[in-house]
C-alpha cells in the first residue's frame, strides 16, 4: 500500500478526504470524511446505497463501500484543507464488478498478465459557458475560425491559467493549453501515464475544471455537441504499451509502417474490428452522435470521424498514427467515462493482439472531401440506440469486459435511451402538426 491517509493529512494540514467514485453514466460521488475518521475508512471503505446513482443495483442491495486507494490521493490546489482519492467499489467483501474503476483494473491486470503495461494520454476538450449553460462566456469570441485564437485565449487567461497552474503544482506535466476549434471551446495537455493514473487524473481534471469555473462564474461543460453549428468536445486519447517493467515502447518499431511494430499494428486491429461496438462506450450519450454525425461546422471542419478507417498523420480519420510507437483514437468525446475509456481500449487492443487482427487498409485521403471514395469500411452508429446493439452483438467484447458490467451498462443505457426517445419535442409539432 502507498500513502497511509491520515499521515498524508497530518503532512498536509488535510482536514477532508473527499471519498470519490465515479458510476456508469460518469457522474461523480463522493462522501466528505474528516481527517481524523479516515483512518476507519481507508480499512473499510465509505458506505454508499449503490441504487441511488446510476448502477444497476436496488434499494434492497446492501451498503456499497467505496475503499480510498491512496495512490490516487491529491490534494485540491485551490482548496488545500480537502483531498480527493479515487476509491474501489466492494459489497459483502467482494468487488463490484460493474464499477468503472474496477472494470479498468481488472483490464489492467489481465494485460500484465500478457506482460504488457499500458500508457495513455488524453487531450480533453471543454467549453467556458455562461451558469445557465445557453450561450458561450465570452461575447467577443465570434471568429468564423477560432482555433488557436491569441486574443481569445487571453480573455480566459485567468481560468486557464488557475487551472493549468494546478496542474504544474501536481507534477502532471502540463506542456499546452489553447483555444478550440469552436468559439468558447478549449483544450490543455498533460504528459501520458500509466493507464490507470490518466484515468484518475482524467476525472479529477473535470472535476477541476468545473470547480475553477465557477470560481471564476462561469461554467464549464464536456458536453459532446453543446452548440449547433460549432465543433464539439472530443477526448482524443493517445495509445501506447509498454513491456512489463515499462521502460521499452513495445509499439515502436522503425523498420516497421509508420514506425508502428506488428504488436502494434494488431493492437489498432483490435480497435479497427470492435469501433462499431466500441463506441457505445467512447460516445456514451444521446447527444454524443450529434458530433460524430455532424454536418460541416462553422469553421469548416467537425474535426469527428464517421467511418472506421486509420492513416498516418491525418486528423480526418477515426485513428491516426502522428509518429513512430503510438497512435490517436479520435472517436471519444468529453461524455466518455475517464475508466470505461481506458478500459474498453484495453479490451479491444488485448482481444486484437490474441487473435493477430489486422486493422485493414490504410488511407491517407481527405475523409472529408472524399470519405465517399472509400467502400468497404463501416460506417459508425448513427444513434447511441445502434451503438447500444452493436455493444450487444459483440460478444467477445462484452466478455472481456466483464459480463456484470456489459449487462447492467446496456440495461441503464437502455432505459437512457428509451427516457429520450418517449420525450416529445417541439420538432415533432414543427413538422408534424400540419400533417
């Protein structure tokens, strides 16, 4: 075990431990635990009732205990007297399977087992918004092509600045931030990591951003397509694996295509061969498809993929390779669960590695202007709802998954997407009314 808690607090002059877990739908929990009750805590856990946030338990379910895990401890820089630490979800001495942070382990643990240690980056993309979330912050921020905008940035300075800041005193390496492709939309990098840390890092980011945010009062959403007509939030993540002790980039290879060696290229197999399925958890949401899907934006590009397909160093397809040892999924967006994320990486890249799959045809094509040229590759779902059955069909990555898991994602997701589609809308009176 690593950090003993409460002499982290003692250390740190911590009075709180905010006790987090994050469920299926990437909703964010946590208790509130003075310092000096987290030793009891770190041995046995915070109790939750499961039922009462998005996990498929019920009422009549005993208590779910959230167990801190203190490597994931971090003090909160711009409220120093709490600490945030991710925790492992058990009921009745056993772990829930169906938790995202536990799925991701497991994954991680099945991957050592195959001698390979997985490191991802995340590039998070989130848009400053007005508290009640209908217009961008920044009325000035109206440029037909905003991205990289120097005035822009500056008139954000103080958020992004705080923000990145924190992450300076965090050790995450931070090494950009910039504005988007979309008016009020922006963008900071951190270094890569070991796969279960960008995870936790990746949750604690949103988390960050929103709380600086409304520091600052405003507010910040990852909403995949918050605005029509403009560029939506992805979460382009960057893959690699490394052999066990994690020193040697077991993707490179510069005899190889794109510097990308044969374990590699079976690893993007694995991608290329489950995206239909895969993205049912990639594009959690309803309105995750209104980005994927979306006809040209105001800037003149959306930036998304709609066709499974893979290139060297081309934004236009789903997967890119930018350079030698790794490559960009460019299919998530800001609704992807930072656990479910990584671990449906795993699964599809461990499942293309066993079976030796070949990611098929590269092409190095505009998908934009000639996507139409390029016959044979699938198109992704059109709607959370077909991405939800492909998820369904694929077997062998529901089983890597986790059955516990796969079942109780589908039942919720279900239930999501049968909420939205009894919801009637003003559209259905637009054009049917007159009928």
């Amino acid at each position: 075990m690593g950090n003993d808690l409460a002499a982290f607090a003692k250390k740190t002059g911590v009075k709180y431990f905010m006790i987090s877990y994050t469920d299926l739908f990437g909703g964010q929990r946590a208790k509130l635990v003075p310092a000096q009750a987290i030793s009891d805590m770190q041995k046995d856990g915070a109790g939750f009732a499961g039922f009462a946030t998005w996990l498929d338990l019920t009422p009549a379910h005993p208590d779910m205990l959230a167990v801190p895990d203190p490597d994931s401890v971090i003090q909160l820089p711009w409220k120093k007297e709490v600490a945030w630490v991710a925790a492992n979800c058990i009921m009745e001495d056993k772990e829930v399977d169906q938790t995202p942070r536990n799925t991701l382990r497991r994954l991680i643990a099945e991957a050592a087992t195959d001698g390979m240690h997985v490191k991802t980056g995340v590039e998070a993309e989130f848009f400053l918004i007005s508290p009640d979330g209908s217009v961008i912050s920044d009325q000035y921020d109206t440029a037909s092509k905003p991205c990289y905008d120097q005035q822009a940035v500056m008139r954000r300075y103080d958020v992004i600045a705080e923000i990145c800041d924190h992450m300076l005193e965090l050790g995450w390496g931070p090494y950009q931030n910039d504005h988007e492709d979309a008016n009020g939309q922006f963008e900071m990098n951190w270094a890569f990591d070991d796969v279960l840390a960008t995870a936790d890092k990746h949750s604690f980011f949103k988390f960050m951003v929103k709380s600086v945010a409304e520091k600052h009062g405003l507010r910040a959403t990852f909403m995949p397509k918050p605005f029509q007509g403009l560029t939506g939030n992805g979460c382009h993540a960057h893959i690699s694996v490394w052999d066990k002790a994690g020193k040697t980039n077991v993707f490179a290879d510069n005899s190889m295509e794109l510097g990308l060696s044969a374990k590699g290229k079976n690893f993007l197999g694995g991608i290329m061969k489950h995206a239909s399925a895969l993205a049912a958890i990639t594009n959690p949401t309803v309105n995750s498809y209104k980005r994927i899907n979306a006809p040209r934006t105001i800037s003149g590009a959306t930036w998304a993929p709609n066709t499974v397909t893979w290139t060297g160093n081309n934004r236009t397809h789903m997967v890119r390779v930018p350079g030698p040892g790794r490559f960009e999924l460019r299919l998530p967006d800001g609704a992807a669960n930072p656990y479910l994320l990584q671990a449906v990486i795993i699964a599809a890249g461990l499942d293309g590695i066993r079976s030796k799959a070949d990611p098929g045809k590269r092409y190095d094509i505009d998908m934009y202007q000639h996507g139409h040229t390029v016959k044979g590759a699938p198109k992704l779902p059109l709607n959370l709802l077909d991405a939800l059955r492909e998820f369904d069909k694929d077997k062998s990555l529901k089983a890597a998954l986790g059955e516990e898991f796969s079942s109780a994602y589908l039942k919720l997701k279900h239930q999501e997407w049968n909420s939205y589609a009894s919801h009637f809308t003003q559209w259905e009176r637009d054009h049917t009314l007159d009928i």
